[in-house]
C-alpha cells in the first residue's frame, strides 16, 4: 500500500511538473510573439531587428527562441500567424456579406489584405527578406491565393482567375507596400484607392 501511494504521488509530482512547464513555454511563446510583433512595428526598418533585440524584449534567453521557432524565418513566420486571425475574421464577412457582387467582393479581399500590409509592412518585409522558402510557398500565401482565386472565378470575363490572383496579389506586396507609404510618403487612403482603380482596369468594364 505505501510503494502504491508513493508512486501515486510521484505521479501526481511528475503531472503537476509537466503542466507547470507547459504553462511556462506557452507564457514565454506568447511574450517572444507579442515582443517581435512590437519590435517590428516599431522599426524604421525590418533588418534592424535582431533576435537578441527580441530575446531582450521578451525576458528570455536567446537560446528559447532558437529552440522554440528555429531561427528568425520560423520566428517571423510564427508571429505572422498570430496575426492574421483578424485578418481571416474580415475575410469570412466579405465571403459572408449577403447580396455582395462578385467584383465588389474581389475589390474588398483586396483592400481588406492591402491593411493588412499596410499595418504590419515591417514584419511582412521581413518575411519577405528572411527568404522564409519562396513568399509563393508561404502558407498565408497561399490562404490568400486560394481566397481570391475563388473570388476571381465569380467575375464574369476573368478567364485565368489563377494567374489574375497572382497578378494582383503582387501589387500588394509588402516591400512594394513599404515603399510607396514610408518612401513615397504615399498616404494609405491613396493606396487604397489605387489599388481600386487597378482592380477595375485589370477586371475590365463591369
């Protein structure tokens, strides 16, 4: 009875440390996230933050974010899923929006991810500039193809919804983004707008 008990407790030790220790790496993997995603927003630039800037900013060791995300790619690329829940929230409203036409669903995916880079052009460069495999590979790449190539297909007189995707998800990348609004001193609001106007001349007459 008494070894039975004591395993039971050693047991109970051993689960009560586990948990513990989960609950460590979940706080610490949400402390690296937030700080990276601070850091980045901040930044005048994308190269100019390094992961000891993220490790210093987070509390943790240097050796906790290569362990937990690989290197900076897999930090980045971590950071860029955590913040595009809002982002797929607008998206499944425009999918959603009752009576919507399929141009204007088109134009509004559109807009809705040109905020996106807009807001997080830093981190979106990054990810760009870190040569996470190719930017077509990246799994929010994708997501967004898949999105508007469906959209596209709607659009009568669009005959490659696949390759137009393509075509018009490039206007929006974020390096391009990045130059026009903190170069150019281009104003988001005439971003927008111009990626309207482009939208129409490649979708044709209505």
């Amino acid at each position: 009875m008494a070894q039975r008990a004591e395993r039971t407790e050693r047991t109970a030790r051993t689960e009560r440390t586990e948990r513990t220790e989960r609950a460590d790496a979940q706080r610490n993997r949400e402390a690296v996230l937030a700080a990276a995603d601070a850091l980045f927003a901040a930044s005048s630039s994308p190269h100019s933050v390094s992961m000891d800037d993220i490790a210093a900013a987070a509390g943790v060791g240097k050796g906790t974010l290569f362990r937990r995300f690989g290197d900076r790619a897999g930090l980045i690329a971590a950071v860029i899923t955590s913040r595009l829940e809002p982002l797929r929230h607008t998206v499944r409203e425009v999918q959603e929006a009752a009576g919507s036409a399929p141009r204007r669903q088109v134009a509004d995916l559109l807009d809705a991810a040109l905020a996106f880079k807009i807001e997080n052009r830093n981190l979106m460069s990054a990810a760009e500039d870190a040569g996470i495999s190719s930017p077509y590979r990246a799994q929010h790449y994708g997501w967004w193809h898949e999105t508007l190539r469906t959209a596209l297909e709607r659009v009568p007189g669009v005959h490659a919804p696949d390759f137009t995707a393509h075509a018009l998800l490039a206007a929006i990348r974020a390096d391009l983004v990045a130059h026009l609004v903190d170069e150019q001193q281009m104003s988001p609001e005439e971003l927008r707008s111009s990626l309207a106007a482009h939208v129409d001349n490649v979708l044709g007459p209505a």
